[in-house]
C-alpha cells in the first residue's frame, strides 16, 4: 500500500497542480496581458478563446488523474473522507469546466458571429452584444468555479497525513 498510494499522492499532486496552475495563470497573467496589449476586441477574443480551449482539454486530462489518483488513495480507511471529498470536487470542477466549454463559449461565439463586425462597431446597447456581455460575466464565474475546487483540492491534499495520523505541531516530542 505505501509505494501505491505514495505514488498515487504525488501524481495528483501534479496533476492537479498542472492545471489549476494554468488556469490561474491565464487568468491572472496572460489575459490580463492580452486584455491590455491586444487593441482589438475580436482578436482577444479569439486568443482567449483558443487558449481557454486548450488549458480546458489539459484540465479534462489532469483532473481525471487526479479523481483516479483521490480513489485509488481512498482505501486507506482513516483518509477515506478527505480523498471522497477530493474526488467529488474534482468531479465538480470538471462539470463546470464542461459546462463552460459546451455551454458557454459556443453560445458567446455564436453571439460574436451573429454581430457580424468588430466589437467596437457594434453599439453598447445592441442586443447580441449586451447578451455576450452577460454570457461572458458568466463564463468568468464558472470557470472561477471550477478553479475555487482545485484549490480545494490541492488544500485538502496538502493537509492529508501519509499514515491516517496527525501530528500535533505544538506537543513536545520526545527525544530524550
């Protein structure tokens, strides 16, 4: 059991390192970046979009090792809840990131498609525009989402013992 779930620990830990370090980092990084640089709506679009496209595929890979990763850890019963728990918020993660890549893009591009223009010679107050803006505030928030537990789950990793015990940091130990 120990090489299995050590090893098993520490893919996870990768794994979903992986990916929610790249999520973060475009969010947080690059779009920002793109967002400041790129004068041309249409074109941050469509970086964004082909980049979120690509950080969602990783993230499908790395999140379903680490669900796999969280069950097989899960058979040392004092761990069980905390590697449940990890499991279902990697699960949860991934349906937020399906969502956001089924659901949301598609309808943001087809919204971007119907304007027919660049952003910028589309009126504020034009329908499919003010549509778009609101699918995007929604795209943020459940990608966020999707982020929000993969924190969770690198948390709830990090605090996880090796051997189903806590060591208490503020008793003496015994070296005498």
């Amino acid at each position: 059991m120990g090489f299995s779930n050590d090893a098993a620990g520490a893919t996870e830990l990768l794994a979903t390192s992986f990916w929610t370090g790249a999520a973060t980092g475009f969010a947080f990084i690059a779009a920002p970046i793109v967002a400041h640089e790129a004068n041309d709506l249409d074109l941050q679009a469509r970086i964004t979009g082909k980049s979120l496209d690509r950080i969602v595929k990783s993230a499908y890979v790395a999140g379903g090792i680490t669900i796999v990763c969280a069950v097989v850890q899960a058979a040392q019963e004092s761990e069980r809840g905390n590697d449940a728990l990890r499991v279902l918020l990697g699960i949860g993660a991934l349906v937020a990131l399906n969502r956001f890549q089924t659901r949301i893009v598609p309808k943001m591009t087809e919204l971007q498609q119907a304007m027919g223009g660049s952003f910028k010679s589309i009126p504020a107050d034009d329908p499919n525009r003010i549509a778009y803006r609101a699918l995007h505030k929604q795209s943020t928030q459940v990608f966020g989402t999707a982020l929000l537990l993969g924190i969770g789950q690198l948390v709830l990793r990090a605090v996880r013992t090796k051997d189903g015990t806590t060591a208490d940091a503020f008793e003496p130990s015994d070296t005498t």
